[in-house]
C-alpha cells in the first residue's frame, strides 16, 4: 500500500444556529455536522478539534469555529490522517435585534388657550413588543396652542432590563410621529367689553 498521489478531501462543517431573533435568553451552538466521513465505502473518522461554541444573548452575529490538530481513524482505528486533506467551515450563531415601532399618539381638541402637548397624549408599540421582563422610557415632543397642526415626535426610547440594564442596542426601533391638532371652537367664547364709566 503506497500513499496516496491526491488525498482525500474532507471538510468538517462546525454548526450553526440561524434565524434567531432576540429576546433577552441566551442563545447557543455548538459542535460540528459531523466527523465521520465515508469515502469508497469506507467510514473514517475524525478527531483532535475542538469548536469555539458561542453562547450569547445580544444580538449580533457570531463565529463557531473550528481549530486542532487533526487525526483522521479508519475503521480500525488506524491513522491515517496523512491521506487525508481536512478542510473546516466555520458555523456561526445568529442574533437578530428585535423590532419594534413606537408611535406618538397625538389627538384633536377644541381650541381653549392651553397646549395640547405630545407628552400628554402618550405614545403606543404599534408594531412589535419587548422581550419578557424589560420596560421602555419614551421622550416625546411637540406641542400646539393655536389652531392648526403640528407634528407629536419621538424624541428618543430606551429599553432596560429587569435589573436595569439599558439593551436598547438589542431593538430595531422605528419611530413613527403623530399629529397634534386644534380646531375652531363650535360654540365661541363670549366675552363683553365694558368701558369705563363715571357717575
């Protein structure tokens, strides 16, 4: 038996978890496809790697690869690793940051010399939630006196965990504005001039 002109090629493929979305629990891969290989009609088997095995709970995008020193078996547990050519791919952990819309609320009222304010009228998570556990603080702004409109914006939204923890970065926000307006009064005001007298 003489070695082998070409080697075999083999390529170990380390896992990957795709497709997940964040939600404040940890997520995780690990490990390899597989190591054992048939070539010929004959199962070989490799040994001597180890994986880097993510677990994370931000969103972001992360490598599970793959390093050692490779030794291929045959079936006898022979090695035979020098007619062998080992390829990797390294897998990857996937964390995508959850979406979430806020919307200023806005309103409609009658014209009475007071503001009617984006703060008083508070906001809605149109679209999306949080994850378990975690709460927003929205900043709003923009107000109108007059008759006419204006616009109810969303200044700014962090996100905290339960222990307090600011994991805005995790979220996908889309701020969306609402609208502000006053209308004519249906019934107007009345008011009397009196000019002075002197009796």
């Amino acid at each position: 038996i003489t070695n082998r002109d070409a080697q075999y090629e083999i390529t170990l493929v380390a896992n990957s978890s795709t497709g997940n979305t964040y939600d404040g629990t940890e997520k995780s891969v690990s490990g390899v496809v597989t190591d054992r290989f048939t070539v010929n009609g004959v199962e070989y088997t490799v040994s001597g790697y180890t994986t880097e095995d993510p677990s994370e709970i931000n969103a972001g995008t992360y490598t599970n690869n793959i390093t050692g020193t490779y030794r291929v078996s045959d079936p006898s547990g022979n090695d035979v690793t020098s007619q062998f050519k080992v390829g990797t791919t390294d897998g990857t952990l996937e964390i995508a940051k959850r979406e979430i819309t806020v919307t200023a609320t806005g309103g409609e009222k009658e014209y009475d010399g007071k503001a009617l304010t984006a703060e008083e009228k508070g906001y809605e998570i149109t679209a999306g939630s949080l994850a378990a556990n975690q709460e927003e603080a929205v900043v709003l702004s923009g107000s109108r006196t007059l008759v006419g409109s204006a616009d109810a914006v969303v200044e700014s939204v962090v996100i905290t965990d339960a222990a307090g923890n600011d994991v805005s970065a995790n979220y996908e926000i889309t701020k969306q504005k609402g609208t502000l307006t006053i209308t004519n009064r249906d019934a107007q005001y009345e008011i009397t001039l009196v000019a002075n007298s002197s009796t």
